[in-house]
C-alpha cells in the first residue's frame, strides 16, 4: 500500500492536463498563415493547481469488548495509543510526500508555495512572449502573452525555463505532408475534473474536504487561418469571411475535450 501511495503520486504529473498549472477564465487566440507563420495569444488566469494533501484529522476509531465483541468506551490508554499509530503514520505520509516533492524537482513540483509561485511568475517576466505577468493570491497568476513564430519549429504554450514540471495548454505540430495539427486539451471542463479528478481520488489533491476546489477553465479560443480546415472539433464548424476561416471554441463545464483542428498550408 505504501508502495502505491508513492507510485500514485509520482504519475501525478502524467495525469494532468496542466500538469502543475490550467487555464483558469482566459481569452485565447491564434492567427495561422499559409506560410505557416502565426501569432498566438492567451490573456486572462494561469492556476497553480494545489498538489498537496488536505490536512488529516485524528478520529478515533471504535473499542470492542473481548468477551461480547460488543462496542464500548475506548479507555484513556487505547485513545492514546491510536493517536499515536495516527501521529506515526502521518509523519510517514508527510516523508514519502516530501520524497515525491524532490523526485518532481523541489516542493510539489518547485509551486508548493507563494514565494515559490512568485518566483516562478519572475521566470516568466524574463521570457519572450510573457507582456504582463502578475500574482493575484490564491494560486491565481494573471497573464497577458503573445507571441509570433513559425509552425515548422513547433510550439507550446506555456513553456517555463528551470525545469518546472509543465504539460502545455496549446501545441502546435507540423506534419510532414505539410499540415498542421493544433490541439489544445487543456481548454475544456475536463481539464479541472476528469483526468485531474482521477489524480485527485489518487493523491488526494483535487477539490479534497477541506480544501477549495481549484478554478475550472472558462473562455473562449480562436483560430483565422487562409490555410484549408481538414478537420476541427468545433460544434458549428468554420466560418468564412474572404480568404479567411475562423474557428471558435466556448470553452466551460459543458465542454467534454479539447480543441483539436488540422490545417492543411501552402502545396496542400
């Protein structure tokens, strides 16, 4: 069991969509050209998802009777000792926790605290792309990013330089036929449940008792491109306006996946 707790915790990272940080509300867009230049933008909150157990409260466990097998009053000595059996396994969590913490590179991941949280916010004010970059409290980061570049070197938001353990919103992936795939799972409702959830039942990390739950996703994102749509997972599907199509996402609750789009650019 013990093996299982630490394993559980060190795929946490695997299982997230954010990995350590999601979309909290955002607007996010990207231009993408023909040429394969493009321009990509996200403007609104980054949280840091709280990775850490809830707090353990001692409840003492009931008292049998040898003879009867009936319940009774637990005596001040068996009280004791459960507290102490309590008090001992909590000591061995907080240990494997912190063995965890340094596997994944420092306390939770490096963003176990605020100082942590705004050392990494002075991280990003130091990369290209990062405009205005703040920490509002809470585990909230509020963030106004645009960035130009080119599809044939690939591209992932958000990227963060130290070894942060991060899993990006959006990627954009050049296929060799010349198409682009675009995808963006981290803008949906299942990136604050679903996977997340299922890490939080592991971990106990996600919206547990005791513990605000963490902010889901909500906005929107845009893709104009002259490239030719091949597929997209959009409900109503491009609309044209000239030589340019646009996608639209509403991204909330309702919304079981990501975004996903293929775009076919110059010689397809």
């Amino acid at each position: 069991m013990r093996f299982m707790r630490i394993l559980a915790a060190l795929a946490a990272p695997l299982l997230l969509t954010g990995c350590l940080l999601s979309p909290g509300k955002f607007t996010s867009s990207l231009d993408l050209r023909r040429d394969g230049s493009f321009t990509f933008t996200y403007v609104g909150e980054i949280v840091v998802t709280d990775m850490s157990p809830p707090p353990a409260e001692f409840s003492a466990s009931p008292c049998y009777s040898d003879d009867t097998g009936d319940e009774r009053e637990c005596t001040e000595a068996e009280l004791a000792q459960q507290r102490k059996d309590f008090d001992a396994a909590q000591a061995e969590s907080k240990a494997e926790t912190g063995m965890v913490g340094n596997a994944m590179g420092g306390e939770m991941g490096g963003l176990g605290s605020d100082e942590s949280i705004a050392d990494l916010v002075e991280q990003l004010k130091k990369q290209r792309g990062w405009n205005k970059v703040s920490y509002r409290g809470n585990r909230i980061i509020d963030v106004e990013y645009s960035i130009t570049g080119n599809s044939a070197h690939g591209f992932a938001f958000p990227l963060v330089d130290g070894g942060n353990a991060i899993m990006p919103f959006v990627t954009i992936i050049g296929r060799k036929d010349g198409s682009v795939k675009v995808s963006a799972p981290a803008y949906s409702g299942e990136a604050g449940g679903g996977e997340m959830a299922a890490l939080g039942a592991m971990a106990g990390a996600a919206d547990a008792k005791g513990k605000p739950g963490q902010p889901k996703p909500e906005g929107t994102f845009t893709i104009t491109t002259d490239g030719r749509i091949l597929t997209n997972n959009t409900e109503d599907g491009p609309t044209m306006a000239g030589a340019n199509a646009t996608l639209k996402w509403v991204v909330n609750s309702r919304l079981s996946k990501g975004p996903e789009a293929l775009i076919g650019l110059a010689g397809q």
